[in-house]
C-alpha cells in the first residue's frame, strides 16, 4: 500500500467517524435524550476542533516543505533523503 492511499484511508476512516457521531446526536435528539445529546455534542464539538487542527496542521506542513525546496536553499534539503520522503508524502499529487 502506498502512501498516498495510506492516507486517504485515514481521512476516510476520520471522516466516517466524525459522520458517525454525528449520528448518534441526531438518534439521541430524536429519543428525546437531552443529557445524552449534550454529551455527544460537547464530544462532536471537540471532534470537529481536532479536524481542523489536523487540516490546519497538514496545510502548514506542505507550506513550510515548499518553501524550504526553494532557492537558495532548496537543492540542499533535496540532498537529504528525509526531506525528498517528506516532498514525496505530502507535496506530490496523485
């Protein structure tokens, strides 16, 4: 698996879970459970918080890697083994 699909797995895995709480508010609304549906949305609230720190993070991540692969610098980084694993992981486009 490579990967690029490694990480589309866990996006959906996120993303599924995120749908799932969801829907575990939208049941417990519906049966009338008010404790319940305060728990699950202080939970769906912080699910919601870490996703887009996740996003936020991921963002930075790719630009911080672009401005290091520029001049004047950018053919050094690329020297190291490490940094063409990260330009490949999270620059490259399927």
């Amino acid at each position: 698996m490579n990967p690029q699909s490694s990480e589309d797995v866990d996006r959906l895995r996120k993303e599924n879970d995120l749908l799932a709480l969801e829907m575990r508010v939208v049941r417990a609304r519906s049966s009338g459970h008010r404790q319940e549906v305060e728990d699950l949305e202080v939970e769906l609230a912080a699910a919601r918080r870490q996703n887009r720190e996740l996003e936020r993070a991921r963002r930075d991540l790719t630009r911080l890697l672009q401005r290091l692969g520029r001049r004047p610098y950018g053919w050094i980084f690329r020297r190291l083994r490490a940094f063409r694993r990260l330009e490949e992981r999270w620059l490259r486009d399927d």
